[in-house]
C-alpha cells in the first residue's frame, strides 16, 4: 500500500492510525481462526518438543479473567495443540487491545512483551503445531486448514499491508537546510552535489546527534521529521520502502538515510530514489553508480536495491514517445551498474491506469521490457481507478496475478530482443524531434495554458473533492505544477488524449521525409521489436477511443473565439498522426487487427458521446450562468409522469454552482472515465 505524503491530507498522524488501524484489523482477523484451529486440534499425541513447550505453558498460564468469551474454562494440559493455540489467542487478543488503544487514546497499559512484536514470533508455534503433526502421523491434518493459516500469515504478516512512503525529495532539503543553518555551517540548499554528498557521508559514518528539541521548524519540516518519528514509533514490519519522488542525484538517497538514523528508526525502510523528468532519467545510471561506489552504502544495501521509474510525469515532461524510450534505455542502463557492482536490482514502475501514465495491458506491458531487467521480479505501482477494476472481486484478482506471473516468467524464459543498432538510432532522432514539438506546443506556445483550461474540465476537477490529491503540487503554478492524473484526465474527458500522441506525428514525418526507406525500418521495427510494437499498438487503441469532432464541440461552447484556430489546428495534428500511424502499422483502419476490441468500443460509443454533450452544456453553464438551455419536448410521457418523486436523487447542497450542475458533472466525468477504461 502507498502512502503519498506529498498529498497535504496525509499527515504523519494519518499515518500512524492507518498502520494501527490495519494491525488491529490483522489481529482481529487472525483471532477467529486460531479459535477455530482450537477446535480442530484436540488430539493428544504429540512430539517431545512441543510437550515440553505445552507443559511449561500451562504451568505458568495465568488464572486472571480472560475479557472474551472461551469455550474452555481452562484448558486441559492433556490436550497440547490448544494449549499452544491458548498462548498465540491470548496473545493476539493482546495484540488488537493494544493497537486499539493507541488509535484511540494514544497510550495503552498493554505491556508490549505480551503482545506479538514481528511476525516471526507469530509464525513459530504454528510451526511447532505443523512439525509436531507431521512427525506423528498426521500430515494429511497438518497440511489442512493450519497449512492454509501458515501461508496467510507468511503472506500478511502482522501488518496485514506494508505501508510504502514517499516524500518529495525538496521536502527531505528543507528539512536539512534548517539543520545545517541552524548548526551556523552555511546552507545545505545552496551546496553543490559534491558538498553534499561529503557532508552527509561524513555525518553517517559519525555518531553524533545532529539537532535536538531547539531545531527551529516550519510547518512543513515538522511534517516530514513528524513522520520520520512515526518510522521510529511504529513495529518495523508496518512499512516496505521509503520512495523519495523526483529523485536527482545521490545525496537524495543519502539524506533519508540520515534522517532515518537521526530520527532513530531502529530498523531502517530501504531507500528507493524514484526518477520521473526525462532528465533525471538520463542521469539515473551515473547517480545509482555513485551511489554503489560508496563502501558505507554498498555494506547499508546488502546487495539489494530498488529504483523507481516514474511514466506520468516523464510524459507529461516530454510526450508519451520520448519518455517511452528514455525509460527502456535508462532500464538498460541500470542494470548494466548493477552487474559491474554485484547488486541485484529490482525495478519499480510507477504505471498509472491510463497509456499517458503508462498504463495497458499487462501482459504486453511486461513481455515489452528490455531484456535482463525482470530476472523473475519486479514491482508495479496498480493506482487507484484501476484496483476495482483488476482486483475487485476474487476471479479478477485471480486472473490479473496470473497475467503478472506468466508475463514475468515468460519475460525469463524467452527474453524479447534487442534492439539493432541501426533501430536505437532511429528511436534516438525520433525521440529528440518528439521532445521539440511537445515542447514547443506544451511550454512554449503562449497561447496553450488558456486554451488547456478552456477547453477541457480541468479548472473544474481541481475545484472538486474527486481527486486522491490536491490537482497542482503549488497553488499558483502552471502546467508545470499539475500533477500528471489531472493533466491525462482533463484531455481524456473531451475524447482528444493530446498527451499521447502529440510528438509522434512530428516524429514519423521527420524520419519518412529524411529518408524514404525509414519506411520500411519502422515496419520492421514494429514487426519485429516488442517494445516498438507495444508502444504504437497503445496509442492505435487511443485513436480509436479518441473523436476530434467531440473535442469540437467543447471548443465550439467553451473557447474563446481568438483560440478557436489553434484548436483546430491541434486536430489537424491529431488526423496526420493518425494517418502516420496506420502507414507505419500497415493497418488500413485503427484496431484492424482486434476487431473484438474494435466492436466493444462500438457499442459504447453512443453512450459515451451522450456524456460527452451532456458534460460539454454542463460546463458551459458553470462557466457561463447566463447562457440558457431551450427544453426540448419529452420522448415519452413516462418521463414526464406526475407521480413520480420530483427529485430522484439528493443533491449536492454545499456545491458553489447552481443546483444539480455540480452533481451532472462529476456524473459524466465517471460514466466518460469508465466507458475509455485505460485511457481513462
């Protein structure tokens, strides 16, 4: 699970009751199947061991009033297995009491040392019960329901889900910029990497306290040093990693490490830097390489490191394409430093559920991976719009892990190719004359920010309590602040997905118009190369759930007039890319070669497109309260029927629109989201 403390809703007391909350949750859970379990094993034949374990148990097993209802006023010493069980309910009973008590009040006369402290504790009667079993007898009991409990708690522990957490790496500098001002040794903010990178080494490899109750704090630092503590307070088997987001440079990774010792987590979160802009992802391999020619860091790791890739915000910085390739190179990279230093690496995809955050099918998703860069695992981020969807009832669940399974093992077995030289070049002059056009549209074309805001419902989706965090990282910022859900999810809505496919079109003309036998390079790329293929087969499916004529009518009732023409000439841009795309795929019409996705997208289209309207007139009246809507006759008398309730569904009376405005919005904003899917 992940906790995104960049979200200002997510405080470090949030933080800490959700760890609470879900180890009490755990403990509850655990609690009614040991009773069962209880039930279960009654024999009496038992091994050596675990008598001699159950005889000292019910020796010392105190007389105090239990506060649960048991079935046994005490139990016999004669029945060994329960007597064992006995121990492990009483002290999960302890367990959830104590966990309980700290949600609550925050302190708990439950000593520690009579509750489960690590999972280890936990698992080591089970397994006296399993070895004790199989060694009389009964393994065909042992491999029975406590077979099943074993695995369950191997699986979830005590914490039932680890916790990730992330922090903005300029959160982890303000915190020791204020150390070292405060220390009177200058500015950690204005040194240079160098400086930093000694400074920090310097003070790990040291064992003096670096700042004590006097340190002044902002808000913000507080917040950070505030969950730092949390890390520090909390059982070490709550938490899995600590993502450092818009990583750049080592001195990222070595400043939590600091912050982790200064703060006295006893057992530290591994650190993993995650690279998001297309620039920190070309400098990724030489920042992880210094990081491992470090002796402190290298004995700190064990041999075992993460590193996160970002897809959302590499897109939004330089288009789908380039991103794309700078992270299939990056990838290659990486683990090229890890062999040289003798780490193994596990990569980290941040995938968002939409193909502008690098979302699409999983299996292709895996299978289009370089080569050497799975090794029979990896980790993936699954976001919130698309757990429902893929894990929401048990046959999906089921259906999407064995997707993830197959697709990571048949990545071992049968590694997709390598790219030939003469493909790298092509992808490198691509790339870089993708980068330019979504550059010089995105950031420098002034007339771009108003028309983003015009035409599709992002102003409003910031305004509105439907997102997982606040839409902008700052308040006043422009697109470069957007945070990458809004950003993809502002285009999805009017059907144009600008984020996707603008640079390629630039791209496939640059090449073709170069050379005219790059034509026939790119179909072999695209026959031949799994990650090319995958790549144009996403952004076919986007054509195809894509419709300029929808975006028309958005920019026909919400655009100024003077920005009409640029609008047009974005969906000028969009027919040429499409156009490139099936003369590259050798496709006569989008999704030719799918025609089962391409009839499911049919029978949706009339549905969505009367969303897409019904949304466009929708914010026309929310930006325009004037305008007036003329009422249109009803289909049929059933809808105008006077007896029935005049208001079928509550509206939303705190909204800052007119009445039922608000409510419709949000309602085409789901219906157009689910009927895109991964591109929503």
């Amino acid at each position: 699970m992940y906790c995104f403390l960049g979200n200002p809703r997510v405080t470090p007391e949030v933080t800490r009751d959700v760890c609470l909350l879900a180890r009490m949750m755990a403990a509850n859970l655990y609690f009614s199947q040991i009773e069962d379990l209880m039930f279960e094993l009654s024999m009496w034949r038992c091994s050596d061991e675990l008598r001699i374990r159950a005889d000292e148990l019910h020796r010392s097993s105190k007389r105090a009033a239990k506060h649960y209802i048991e079935f046994w006023k005490q139990v016999p010493p004669n029945e060994p297995y329960r007597v064992i069980l006995g121990d492990v309910r009483d002290k999960l009973y302890y367990t959830r009491e104590r966990s309980r008590h700290l949600l609550t009040t925050g302190i708990s006369e439950i000593p520690e040392d009579a509750t489960f402290t690590n999972v280890e504790q936990f698992l080591e009667p089970l397994e006296l019960c399993y070895r004790s079993l199989c060694a009389c007898g009964d393994k065909p009991i042992a491999d029975g329901s406590l077979l099943d409990f074993l695995r369950q708690v191997s699986t979830f522990g005590l914490a039932l889900v680890k916790l990730d957490i992330r922090q903005e790496s300029d959160r982890h500098t303000d915190v020791l910029d204020s150390i070292t001002t405060h220390l009177g040794i200058g500015s950690y903010a204005e040194w240079s990497e160098e400086k930093r990178q000694d400074w920090l080494l310097s003070e790990l490899r040291g064992k003096r306290p670096l700042f004590g109750s006097d340190l002044p704090l902002t808000e913000e630092t507080a917040d950070v040093l505030g969950t730092f503590h949390v890390l520090a307070e909390l059982p070490a088997d709550c938490f899995g990693a600590y993502i450092i987001s818009m990583a750049t440079a080592p001195s990222d990774v070595l400043a939590v490490e600091l912050l982790q010792r200064e703060c006295h987590v006893k057992q530290p979160l591994r650190v993993v830097p995650l690279f998001e802009k297309l620039a920190d992802l070309e400098a990724a391999p030489a920042a992880v390489a210094r990081l491992f020619s470090i002796d402190w860091y290298m004995n700190r790791i064990n041999g075992k490191q993460e590193v996160m890739i970002g897809y959302s915000d590499s897109g939004k910085d330089a288009g789908r394409l380039s991103a794309a390739w700078q992270m299939y190179k990056a990838q290659e990279e990486l683990i090229k430093v890890a062999k040289h230093y003798g780490v193994k690496l596990t990569m980290f995809h941040g995938r968002g559920g939409t193909v502008g955050r690098g979302g699409g099918p999983t299996h292709l998703a895996i299978l289009s991976q370089p080569p050497d860069t799975i090794h029979g695992s990896l980790r993936v981020t699954v976001q919130g719009e698309v757990i429902e969807h893929s894990f929401g009832e048990e046959h999906l669940c089921f259906r999407t892990l064995q997707r993830y399974t197959a697709a990571t093992l048949e990545h071992g077995m049968h590694p997709p190719i390598s790219p030939k030289p003469e493909w790298r070049a092509l992808m490198d002059e691509m790339a870089v004359v993708a980068t330019k056009e979504y550059r010089s549209i995105v950031f420098q074309e002034p007339r771009f920010v108003e028309y983003f805001r015009s035409a599709t419902p992002e102003t409003e989706y910031g305004r509105m309590n439907i997102g997982s965090r606040p839409s902008k990282r700052k308040p006043s910022g422009g697109i470069e602040s957007l945070r990458a859900i809004p950003w993809i999810f502002a285009w999805t809505q009017t059907r144009f997905h600008l984020p996707v496919w603008l640079g390629f079109g630039a791209a496939f003309k640059h090449i073709m118009q170069k050379d005219i036998r790059n034509i026939h390079t790119l179909k072999e790329m695209y026959n031949e190369w799994p990650f090319f293929r995958v790549t144009l087969d996403l952004l076919e499916m986007v054509f195809a759930k894509g419709d300029p004529g929808i975006a028309a009518v958005y920019d026909k009732l919400l655009v100024a007039e003077d920005l009409q023409s640029f609008g047009e000439q974005l969906r000028k841009n969009y027919e040429e890319t499409k156009e490139l795309l099936l003369q590259v795929a050798g496709h006569k019409d989008v999704l030719e070669g799918d025609p089962y996705l391409k009839q499911r997208l049919r029978l949706r289209e009339s549905y969505i497109t009367t969303l897409n309207v019904c949304q466009a007139y929708t914010l026309k009246r929310i930006r325009d309260p004037a305008f007036q809507v003329s009422p249109q006759p009803a289909l049929s008398k059933e809808f105008v029927d006077e007896s029935l309730p005049a208001q079928l569904v509550q509206l939303n009376p705190e909204s800052e629109y007119a009445p039922g405005l608000e409510d419709t919005l949000i309602l085409t904003m789901k219906g157009i989201a689910a009927g895109m899917q991964n591109t929503g």
